[in-house]
C-alpha cells in the first residue's frame, strides 16, 4: 500500500496535464510549483520545495534499499 501511494505521488509529478483537467478546483502542489514557474523565475520556496521533495525521496529510497537487504 505504501508502494502505491509513492508510485501514485511520483506519477503525479510527472503528469501535470491530466492532474490540470483532474484536479478541479482545488490546486494541487505539482499544478502550483508549475503554474509558478510559467509566471516567473524560481523563488526562494519553490527552491526549497523542492529541495525537500527531493530529500524525502531519496531517504524513502534509501529506507525501503535497508528493508529489502535485510530479509
């Protein structure tokens, strides 16, 4: 369950145009960091939004590397 929210997490960075026509209303954080990159430069946030993006990522990929090489 845990894989299928990340793959889920990951997927929607990666499909801005379906997330666009799906999201309805409400602004999702992938259609926010690239709605604010078309209006300007990178800002100080979303530098560190990503930044923390990619930290979590590549921690949740070094814990499942620990999980799966001890059993």
């Amino acid at each position: 369950m845990i894989s299928g929210a990340l793959l889920a997490f990951t997927l929607s960075f990666d499909e801005v145009v379906v997330s666009f026509f799906l999201a309805g209303r409400d602004n999702t954080l992938p259609l926010e960091i690239w709605s604010r990159l078309r209006r300007s430069l990178p800002t100080p946030e979303l530098n560190a939004a990503a930044s923390l993006l990619i930290a979590v990522s590549v921690v949740l990929v070094l814990i499942s590397r620990f999980v799966v090489r001890e059993e």
